[in-house]
C-alpha cells in the first residue's frame, strides 16, 4: 500500500472518530435534556429553561420556583438522569407572594416592537397569547410593510386564576390604531389605556371603539394624553394688520 493511500486511509478513520464523538456528545445531550424535560412535566414544575448543549453532564437550570418546588426537582433529577451537577440559576419567589394574573402590552412604533409582560397560569395560556399577538401584529400593525418584533416576558404562576387574554388582544388591536407612546394593561377586571392620541376628536373615536368592544367585560381606565389639549383653528383667528410706519423726508 502506497504512503499516499495510507495517509488517506488515516485521515479518513479520523474523520469517522470524529464525526462519531459528535454525534455521541449529541446524543447524550438530547438524552439529557428530554429526560430532565420528563422530569419537568412529572414535577409540574413549569417555566424552567435547560441548557444541556456542551454542558456534558452538568446542564444548566434557569426559572423561578418555590422552595419546595426547587427541591422537589432537584432530588427528581438526580435520581431519574445520569447528571453529575446541576448548575442552579433558579430564583426562589416566596411562597406568600401573591400573584395576579395579567397583560402590559407597549408598543413602540419608532423600534416596530412590541412588548409584553405578565403573569399567566400555565405555558398553554402563554403560547395561546403569543400567538393571537402574531395574529393581531399581522393583520394590524403591518400597513408600512416594516418588519415587527414580539419581546415576551411572562412568568407563571400556578395560583392565578385562567383567564384567556388572547381574546382581548385579538379584539383591543382592531381599536388602538390613533394610539402612540402605547402601554395598556388589562388586569383585575380592568382595562387601563395608557398613551398619546393626536386631538380630543381621535380620543372619543378610540374609546367608542374599546367601549363597543370591552364594556360588558371589563372596567375601561381612560388614561389617554392629548398631544394637542387645544385644537385651535389658526386660519380662523383674524389678526389686525399693523400700521406702516410713515416715512419722513429726510
């Protein structure tokens, strides 16, 4: 066998080692990951992000969970997956702290971005919303052909009550067109509109429609600013013109 084929046959069997503890290393990372998901769903413990890629086995946990709760998973993990440590990056919330389940929607026209915050009951709820958010972006917020970006940051918590928000924002998006500087939160039963709208004209057009929509349902906190608290018609002010003055030979 030539020196050539040789060398080449060398390289190859490497390639193949290689390739080979890739795709190992994957495996056991995927292996890892679904068993802690498993592990998760078993303990109810919810909203709880895992990082297993490169991370052999000492993944990283990142959330929020009660203490007991915390500890709950972690005797699980250990005993159900083959992991050496547990890098812990999950904040303890005390367990009197009381929840209320609710939306604060700003939407930055400038950025094309959308904001959202809350606290909801479980990840079902929280992927309903974003995706009526989706919907209602699409078909509301689209007219100028920029691109828009959805910044989520919901937590949850199991105490709260279910309430299903997607249906509000399918509905508040249709009514909040004349509203700029946007932060609206709905929670407790209310509807708290926050913002800028141009003129008292395009503030009685936004609340007839939120009323329309919302008044059956929720109590409306008009918080609404005019951008021009006195429309003033200019053309129509008469304005006395001014002497010339006179002219003295000099």
């Amino acid at each position: 066998m030539s020196r050539t084929k040789s060398f080449a046959i060398f390289i190859l069997i490497i390639i193949i080692a290689i390739s080979l503890m890739q795709f190992q290393k994957y495996y056991s990372e995927n292996q890892l990951s679904n068993c802690i998901s498993q592990v998760l769903s078993q303990t109810g413990s919810q909203g709880i992000e895992i990082i297993a890629k490169d991370r052999g086995d000492k993944p990283i946990l990142k959330g929020k969970l009660y203490l007991g709760e915390k500890e709950k998973l972690f005797v699980s993990i250990y005993k159900q997956c083959e992991v050496e440590e547990i890098q812990d990056f999950i904040e303890i919330t005390s367990e009197n702290t009381v929840f209320i389940e609710s939306i604060n929607i700003q939407i930055d026209y400038f950025n094309h971005l959308v904001n959202v915050k809350g606290t909801l009951k479980n990840q079902l709820a929280i992927d309903d919303l974003l995706e009526s958010f989706n919907t209602a972006i699409r078909d509301n917020l689209t007219e100028s052909n920029e691109e828009w970006t959805l910044s989520p940051n919901i937590i949850i918590s199991r105490k709260v009550e279910s309430i299903d928000f997607s249906i509000y924002v399918t509905l508040l998006f249709t009514a909040i067109d004349n509203i700029r500087a946007t932060d609206i939160t709905i929670e407790n039963n209310q509807l708290i509109l926050n913002g800028l709208v141009r003129n008292k004209e395009k503030e009685i057009e936004t609340m007839d429609k939120i009323y329309q929509l919302f008044a059956d349902e929720l109590t409306i906190v008009n918080q609404l600013e005019l951008v021009i608290k006195n429309n003033i018609e200019i053309e129509k002010i008469e304005i006395e013109p001014l002497p010339l003055p006179s002219l003295d030979n000099q």
